[in-house]
C-alpha cells in the first residue's frame, strides 16, 4: 500500500492592484485616492478663464482657435473655396488645431484613466494639469523668444508670407486643451466644458429652472460664460500691450500649474461620493 504524497497548496504572489493600503506607501496612498467632488467646479472654471486667455491671443497672432474647434471646422470649411483671401493657408491651421485637440482628449482621457477610479485620484488630475501647463510654458518660450510671428501691438503689419513654424504652438495649445474638457467629464461636470460655450447658452436657456433661486448648476453655467469673457479681455489686453503674446501664455501655463497644487492637495472622496450616477447637482 503506498502512502499518497503530500499536497502543497501555493498561494498566489500579491499583485499590485490587490494589495491592500498598507503595503503602500503614504505618498502612493495619498495620490492614488479619489478626492471629494466637492468644490471641483471652482478649478474648472480656472480652467475656462485659460481657455478665453489662450483663444483670444491665438487667434489674434494666427488667426485660428486652440480650444473652440467649432470656429476653426468653419475655418476649414471656408479653405475649400481658398478663403479668406488675405490667409490663404489658415485652413492648415485650423485643421492642425482641431487634429491636436482631438488627439489630446484621446491621450489625456487614457492617461488620467490609467491610475484607477475613473480618472478621479490626486496622481491622475495633477499629472494631467502639469502636462498641459507644460505644453503652455513651451508656446509661450517660442512666443517671448520671437521664434513664432506676433501681432505688434494695436498696429500690426500686412498679412505677410506664411510661416509654418506657427502651426508648433497652436499644436501645444490645442492638445493641452484636450485635457481640459477631459477633466470638466471626468469630475462630471459636462455644464463646464472649459473650451466652448454654444452647449452652455444652449442649455442655460433651455433649463426649465432657469429663474429658480435656487440651480448651482444654472450658476456653474453663468460663471463659465463670465470666466471664459473675462479670460478674453484679459488676453486681449496683454496681447496688445508691451508685456506680449508670450506672456499670455505664461500667465496661463502658471494658472495651470498653480492647479496642479490645488488637485495635490484635495480633499479625499467620502463614502457615498464617487461613481458616475453622483450628478452633484446641488453645491458647487
């Protein structure tokens, strides 16, 4: 009779993913949390101010968007019939813009996606934000280093020979955009697209609770409108003066990054707050 051998059970090694908070360390425990939904519009309406700041410099140098891509698709269009006369190659760029923004939602919605929680920790919006304020830094080091044409004050000269050397920051400018409106989904707050507003009056006047005292969402609305006004006035002032092009984009890229501290430092998500069905429509 042979005695049967023993069995060894073997327990299966500890991915990452199924190690528990612990075995983490607390600066990985503190980037990889959700945060609270609370007050996130406030960072997106930011955000909207930037895009108003980098819009109307960018069209006034180069005659194209970088974030309302519904104005360059007319743009393009118009290029069919080689209009307007004076910018015979802006079709390129707008089409070079609405290409980048649309490359940049794909990038910036798989990079934030990436740490978990739908795009929701600390590492996630922080990383996203620092990419983008980033990608402004670089526009506005060839704007100041005159490496791409810009207007000359109130007087700028005739429409001169094309420089494709322009199509670099529109590039930059458009796929940090992307990261925007990415960020506006991912923390649910489709009211504040940071990058276009034809939705927003749309919806705004459309809202059967318009005139309620009572709407966050209604006020969200509202101040998106004022945020991306303001932002360009402000940079059409500054475009205009001697400060320059440049420094509207360093003024944009430092509000971006002061952001990133800001998602840093969130609070952390409470029970009850996450998942997609949390709407958040009361509170800001």
């Amino acid at each position: 009779m042979t005695t049967p051998l023993p069995t060894t059970s073997e327990k299966p090694s500890p991915t990452p993913s199924s190690l528990s908070p612990p075995h983490r360390s607390p600066l990985l425990t503190h980037l990889l949390t959700p945060i609270t939904p609370t007050l996130t519009s406030l960072p997106l309406l930011v955000a909207t101010f930037i895009s108003g700041l980098a819009d109307s410099a960018s069209y006034n140098a180069w005659s194209a968007f970088v974030s309302m891509q519904t104005g360059n698709t007319v743009f393009l269009a118009l290029g069919a019939s080689s209009q307007p006369l004076t910018r015979p190659y802006g079709w390129l760029k707008s089409l070079t813009s609405i290409l980048c923004f649309m490359l940049g939602c794909a990038f910036f919605a798989r990079l934030m996606r990436a740490p978990g929680h739908g795009g929701r920790t600390r590492l996630a919006l922080a990383g996203s934000f620092a990419l983008q304020a980033a990608m402004m830094f670089t526009a506005a080091g060839l704007a100041t280093g005159k490496a791409v044409p810009t207007p000359d004050g109130p007087a700028s000269p005739p429409a001169s020979p094309p420089m494709f050397i322009e199509l670099v920051p529109l590039a930059l400018l458009a796929f940090q955009a992307g990261g925007q409106i990415v960020a506006s989904r991912v923390l649910g707050h489709s009211e504040i697209p940071t990058t276009v507003l034809t939705s927003v009056y749309c919806d705004l006047t459309s809202d059967a609770g318009v005139l309620r005292r009572e709407n966050a969402v209604r006020d969200r609305r509202v101040m998106g409108v004022v945020c991306l006004v303001l932002g360009g006035i402000v940079g059409g002032w500054i475009s205009r003066s001697e400060a320059g092009l440049g420094t509207v984009f360093w003024l944009g890229g430092g509000l971006k990054w002061g952001l990133v501290g800001a998602w840093l430092g969130w609070g952390a998500e409470r029970e009850g707050e996450g998942g997609k069905g949390n709407k958040r429509r009361r509170g800001w």
